[in-house]
C-alpha cells in the first residue's frame, strides 16, 4: 500500500496530478482545494496518500495532511460514500464547515455537494456526529491559549483537553467561552 508520494509534480490538472517518482509517473485524484497549494510543474511536491483498491482499478487519493487524509478514509467508511463523493465532500466544503454541518445537522449545507442527496447527507450525520477524526488544522491559536490557560490553572492536560474538546465541539470559539464552557465541565466532574 503506498501511504505517500514525493517527487516532482509533473501535470496538475483539475481533481488529478501527476507525480514523478523515481522516474514512476503516479496519477493522483485530489480535492480541488488542493490544487492552489501545489507549487508549480517540475517542482517537488509531498502527498499523503489513500490507496484504494477495488477487484477491477486501483486508485491513488491525495491530500495535503494526515487529517484530510482521515476524514476522506472516514467518509468511504460510509456505506453509500465512494472515494468520488468523498472528494468532492472534501473539494466543496473546507474542513471547518463540514465538521459544524455534521454537528448542526446542517443538512442544506451538505446538499449543496454534487452527488450528495438529502437522504445520504442524512446518513453523513448519523454516522459521524461526534465520530468524526481530530481534524488538527482546526485547532487554531486560539484552542491552543486556552488549554494553556486550564493547564496553569491546575488542570492535568488530559482532563483539560477532553473539557476544551467537547466546548470546542459545542460551537464555542473565542478564548472567553472556551474557558467558561470547559471550566463548566472540569467542575461537573
């Protein structure tokens, strides 16, 4: 199973690449958003990579992180979501969004992905809320001065981190509320 490619990006083309490695061109599918963030042709270039293999293809998916990665691997973990529905999960919706749309059951949000109906956006929702992988590029200066602050607090990380998480989860996302919200849990408990 190949879990990542570097090399020299050869052909980039809407939703595939093509990167040389060792002289080996592999063809890539990526989510559009992707594709901003490449460098120019003749450029060396580093993907993390899904292999999926079915009886009759075998397919190469990449992503710009390890969390990307996840999600897309999560979402074919569905049963109605192919790695082509996943994609474009990933290519319409930046990561923040589709992980609030899943824990606001923002169902009109999700429909507004090609080849996502309301019955397997309904699906989506059931499956991942709460379920769905760390996404790290979520966490932002603003999660980190706040476990910062329970941590000088007294706080273990842990315990800390799991109190932060589910406030964080609850659609808080200014230094104040964290801490209220996460304060509220860590003395429940």
């Amino acid at each position: 199973m190949i879990a990542s490619l570097r090399g020299k990006l050869i052909s980039k083309k809407p939703e595939t690449l093509i990167v040389d490695v060792g002289g080996v061109g592999y063809s890539v599918h990526v989510p559009l958003t992707l594709l901003s963030s490449l460098p120019e042709e003749n450029r060396d270039v580093f993907l993390y990579i899904h292999t999926y293999v079915r009886e009759d293809v075998i397919q190469l998916y990449g992503f710009r992180t390890e969390d990307e990665k996840r999600i897309f691997t999560t979402l074919i973990g569905i049963s109605g979501i192919g790695p082509r529905v996943a994609l474009n999960i990933l290519s319409s919706i930046p990561h923040d969004n589709f992980y609030d749309a899943i824990n606001s059951e923002d169902i009109d949000m999700l429909c507004k992905v090609p080849g996502l109906g309301k019955k397997t956006a309904h699906r989506l929702i059931l499956e991942l809320k709460g379920k769905l992988p760390y996404v790290k590029e979520k966490k932002d200066i603003v999660y980190d001065d706040t476990l910062s602050a329970l941590i000088n607090l007294g706080y273990k990380k842990n315990i800390a981190q799991d109190a932060l998480e589910k406030a964080y989860n609850n659609g808080y996302r200014d230094i104040e509320s964290l801490l209220k919200e996460a304060l509220k849990y860590l003395t429940k408990e």
